[in-house]
C-alpha cells in the first residue's frame, strides 16, 4: 500500500512558550526572548503573506532507492509551474493552510483545476474534515513517487513557532553562525506533544524535527529544516529545507528555494522549487 503522508489542519489548543535554555553571555538574549520574537514575526509573517501569491517552478524527480548503472525506465521528471497562497481560517481561527494552485504540468496548461480549488474553500455547508482531505487531495494530486504528501510546502514550519504551537516542541540552542552577512542562531527543534501536527491520512501521528536559523534580534527565520519520522511500520526519511530573501517590494524575507527529499522503501523522491513573481492577491473567497 502507498505511504501518504499529509499535514494536519485541525484546530490546535492554545499554548503558550515552554523552552530548554543554555547558558548565553550578559549581552545576549536568552532562547525564551528569541522564541518570543520569533512568535511574533511567524504571527506577523502568515498575517502579511495572506494578501500575496508566489509564482512556484517546481521540479519533483523519481527513481529507484538504489540507482542501477545504466539508465532506468522508471526514473521520471516532472516540471510545476503553480501560484502559491496562504489561505487563512480554513481550519479555525488562526490557522493556515498553503495553497498550490497548479497552473502547468510539463509545460501543458491545466484549466479545471481553479475552479475546483475554489470550490473546497467556498463550500463552508461541508463538514471540515472532508474539505481538508478534498484540499489535501487537489494539493498531492501531480506528486511523482510513492508518497502521498502535503507537507511540500515552503511556509508549513514557521507554524511551528506560532505562539500556540511552541509548547508542543523542545528547543535548544545550537550555537551562532552567519547567513549572508546577518547573524544567526541555530535553534533546533523536536515534536513532543500528541497528536502531532503532520498526521498520515488515517490519523496516525507523525513527528517533526528539524532547525531554525534565526535573527536573535527581530525573531525573523532565514532558513528552516523540516525532517519527520517514520510513518508506523513504513521505513521513511524526509528531510524539507527552505532558504529566504529579503524582498524589497514587500519589504520581507520571503521563501526562495525549497529543496526536499524523501527516501520510502523502494523509492528516492526529489524536489527543487523556486518563488518569484511576488505579487498582492484580492481574494476572492473570504474564508469565515
């Protein structure tokens, strides 16, 4: 049986900040001060991202786990190009969940798609959870490989710094280094509450770790790495890494790189998206 994968959108409780602090020296913050700040800049970050759409070229590629010498059949390339949202409230109050809006698949346009689209996001006479698998099928529908995923979305682990959300995690300061010519701390993170946030389809919880690189001083995240554990029973690896840069139209760090890859049982899934094309979005569904 495939091995799907999804991000979670019920409705999480509200939490607020529980952390492991190191030592630090007297003119730095400590970790629970740059946690703050990061909560409210992830807060601030999904508020100001809602009114905009990025223009996606997404390039996924599949083969076997263990490559033969000579050329496989079975290795595939597939080229996206998409608009991709922040939909706000899908799910309750202060959530949100980031849309694909697939616009080409190998250079062949799609026209059936948007309507659709809209149509899970207008229809509020459905029951929640069958609009979110109905999203979470429009959204994993043109994946290559054996895995069914949602969780291919540049924007999903700064929900992970919201203020409601911290507790469910363990921080740790890992040390400084620079990304650009912008000091940085590394802060990683590990999933400890259940259910977790990434669920397989079926319920079944799946927990995320990874790394922040963060700006101490305004809470901003210029790079992030996601990485979950196995689904139950199902060997997988995943690892998500995303890169930010500063846009001077919007005057934000928004997403520029995205780079995935998943290892199931028999298969290595690869994936490299870039945004550009930042632009505002009127929406014309308001989601209540």
């Amino acid at each position: 049986m495939m091995p799907r994968l999804r991000s979670s959108l019920s409705v999480l409780g509200f939490w607020f900040l529980v952390a492991c602090l190191p030592p630090v020296h007297a003119d730095e913050p400590d970790l629970r001060t740059v946690l703050a700040r990061a909560a409210a800049y992830a807060f601030d970050y999904h508020r100001r991202f809602t009114v905009l759409v990025a223009e996606e070229r997404y390039i996924q590629r599949t083969g076997p786990k263990r490559p033969a010498p000579d050329a496989s059949p079975s290795r595939q390339e597939r080229l996206l190009k998409s608009d991709y949202i922040l939909v706000h409230d899908f799910a309750g109050a202060n959530t949100w969940v980031g849309v694909r809006e697939v616009l080409e698949v190998d250079g062949d346009p799609v026209t059936t798609d948007r309507q659709h689209l809209r149509a899970i996001l207008e229809d509020t006479t459905q029951p929640l959870m069958s609009r979110v698998r109905a999203l979470a099928d429009q959204q994993a529908k043109y994946n290559l490989g054996d895995l069914y995923r949602t969780i291919n979305v540049p924007t999903l682990p700064l929900e992970f710094l919201l203020a409601d959300r911290q507790e469910r995690f363990r921080f740790k300061h890992r040390g400084n280094t620079t990304v650009g010519d912008r000091p940085v701390w590394i802060v990683s993170y590990e999933e400890r509450d259940h259910p977790t946030i990434i669920r397989t389809p079926e319920g079944r919880d799946i927990e995320s770790s990874g790394t922040f690189w963060i700006d101490p001083s305004k809470g901003a995240v210029l790079r992030s790495e996601l990485r979950t554990g196995e689904i139950p029973g199902r060997p997988l690896s995943t690892i998500i890494l995303v890169s930010y840069k500063h846009n001077s139209r919007f005057d934000m760090l928004l997403p520029d790189d995205m780079n995935e890859l998943y290892l199931t049982t028999r298969a290595r899934i690869e994936g490299h998206a870039t945004y550009s094309n930042y632009r505002r979005w009127e929406a014309e569904v308001r989601i209540k």
